[in-house]
C-alpha cells in the first residue's frame, strides 16, 4: 500500500535527534514555557521572515487569538474562502463575529481578490488569507483592498510553511499570520501544537498575553485571556523537524514536477497551478477529474492511498445552515465533487511515486 501519509516513516528518519531532544525536556523538566519554546519562537519567526512568534496550542487556537487581539468591532463580518477546513470559519464565529464566504480562484484555489471586493460591505472587518493546498493568496491584491477598505489581513498558513509570494515568506505579509503544527502538516509536533507571527509588537505582545490569560506577569492579568501554550515538548520536537523542513520541502517540490512532467497529457485530468509570484510547497498535489470517485475507487484498488481536501465546500456544510448569505460560490462548490488530493511527501520512494503516476495514466487508458 502506497501511503498519503507516514508519519511513522519520517520519525525513524530522525529518530536519534527526536528521541534526544525530548529527553533534554524531560531531563530539564521545563515542560510549560521555557528555553526550548523560547528557542523554536525565535528560530520559526526568522524562518518566517516575521519580527515575532508566539506558540501556541493549535492552529485554531491561533487564528481565534489572532482575531481577539485585532480587536475588531462585535460582529463584524469576516470574509473566508469557501473552500478549506472549518478551523478558518468555526475561529470567526467562536470570536463572536460573522462569517462571509468568498468564491476561490479557479488556478490557485486559494480566496479571489475579485470576489471579496463583491462581498466588502460596511460592516466587513478583515480577510482570512487561507494559503490552502500550500499556494500563496494574491497578498498584492488582498493588500490594495485592505488599503482601500481599511481591513485587516490574517493569514492562515496552517498548509504553507516556508511558501513565499513574491520572495516574501507567508505570515507576516499581512497584519498577522497563524499556522498549525498538526501533525500531518509540513511541519508538524507529535500532537498539536500552533504559531502566530506578526511584525507589529502591540500584537504580538497582546496575543502573548490573550494565550497567557491575560497575563502581565505571574497572577497579575490585565484582562480574561485563555490558556493556550505550545508546550516544551513539542517545542523541542518542532525546532528538530524545522532544520529539516527545506529538505522536505525540496523533495515534495521534486514530487510535484514528476507528477506535473508526466501526468499532463491526461484529456480528463487538471493539474495544479503554480502561480510566477509564487513559491508552492505543495501541502496537497491536489488534481481536478470529472470521474473522481472512479479514480479514487481504481487508485485504492491498485494500493494507492488518496484523500479529498475537501468533500464538501464550507457553505453547504450543515453548520452554516443558519447563514443568510447572498451570492453562491460557484467554482469553489463546483470542485468539491472533482479535487482528489494525490500522495506526495518524503515517505514517498522513487518506485512509489513511478506507482502513483503509472496508475494514475492506466486509468485514462481504461
């Protein structure tokens, strides 16, 4: 079986620098704050590009924290692509603001500039810029219309660490950028594990303390904050992967070439785009095929693993029932019956990635 994932498989890689890594934690017994999250901060915010990096305990976690410390209007409408992980909406609304969903490029996937600028009313406060699959948002665009509009910028870069638009590492093009370490992400902790970066210190120091609760020192609190912190063991683990993530980077990007390189005379197929501004690190090789579930059904037949990111667009998910929004998104809800999601990752061998793409051509010919 070919797998879409082997977290298994990359551990035993760096077994030796992992295993020692969290015994120097256990060893130190730091296991709340401390030098080993204090080092991973300062090494992913100069990874990022970013002047400052809080972690804390999961991806939504930080877009909630992100939003809190922008200290929107109550209420505001926050404007969200259609198509990507509930995280991005469920974090508007638990903030108590509302969610608008914006149609997706037809290249990218990721939010069009075209169809927020539709969707800005009076009451919109900010963009969720979701960097989905791995491909940068048109940050130019979103910018002017942030400009234009005085909106805020969040980056969602939970599928995007290391991606850069127009040479910029994603995360600190906007106001403020949040990522998820998951643990199938690019870089990903043994548990969760989350990050916000900025390159504006109110920010960051506000966010620190929102994930702190509202803590100025010990038992001195400014205000009600929550309880969110990376801890030192995911740390530890995360500032490990990071002096590797290039590497896995460079060989998804391989990856991605040969399945572009040989699967592009396929009639039925689109591939994925990568933009000239772009630095794509191919989080999900995500295809297009009007036969989906056929392709799907014949991979897993022939011992391919394939998953589909996602099987329904956020509007039609029954948790937003309740929204009145005008104005369907169409290209984003006609692709969720076509997207499938084909293995790519270091666990991948060359006869493996040979497998997916020989495949993949037999069913055409089929």
């Amino acid at each position: 079986m070919i797998k879409f994932l082997d977290l298994q498989k990359q551990y035993f890689t760096i077994k030796d620098e992992i295993d020692e890594a969290i015994q120097a934690v256990i060893s130190r017994s730091s296991f709340v704050g401390g030098k080993d999250v204090a080092q991973f901060e300062e090494q992913f915010a100069r990874y990022q590009q970013a002047s400052y990096c809080i972690g804390v305990g999961n991806g939504t976690d930080a877009i909630e924290i992100a939003l809190e410390a922008l200290s929107l209007p109550p209420g505001s409408e926050i404007l969200v692509p259609a198509n990507t992980f509930i995280a991005t909406s469920e974090a508007v609304t638990r903030t108590g603001h509302r969610v608008v969903f914006c149609d997706c490029d037809p290249r990218t996937y990721t939010i069009s500039p075209e169809d927020v600028k539709k969707r800005i009313t009076p009451q919109t406060a900010a963009i969720i810029a979701v960097h989905l699959y791995g491909h940068p948002c048109d940050m130019e665009a979103l910018n002017q219309l942030s400009q234009e509009y005085n909106l805020r910028i969040i980056e969602d870069c939970a599928q995007a660490h290391g991606a850069e638009y127009k040479g910029r590492r994603v995360g600190a093009i906007g106001d403020i950028g949040t990522f998820s370490f998951y643990p199938g992400k690019n870089l990903g902790a043994f548990g969760d594990g989350g990050a916000i970066v900025t390159n504006n210190l109110d920010l960051a120091k506000r966010c620190r303390m929102i994930a702190n609760h509202g803590r100025v020192e010990k038992y001195h609190h400014e205000f009600e904050g929550r309880n969110s912190r990376l801890d030192g063991i995911q740390a530890a683990i995360l500032t490990v992967k990071l002096g590797h993530l290039d590497s896995w980077l460079e060989l998804r990007d391989s990856i991605a070439r040969q399945y572009l390189a040989k699967l592009t005379h396929l009639p039925d197929l689109i591939l994925p785009y990568q933009a000239d501004w772009a630095k794509h690190v191919w989080h999900l090789f995500v295809v297009r095929c009007g036969r989906r579930d056929q392709l799907q059904n014949f991979l897993k037949e022939n011992g391919i693993q394939t998953g589909i990111h996602y099987p329904v667009v956020l509007p039609k998910q029954k948790a937003y029932d309740y929204l009145t929004q005008t104005g369907e998104c169409v290209i984003a809800g006609s692709y969720d019956t076509q997207i499938l999601s084909l293995p790519i990752g270091d666990h991948l061998e060359a006869v493996e990635i040979s497998k997916v793409i020989c495949e993949v051509c037999n069913f055409f010919k089929n």
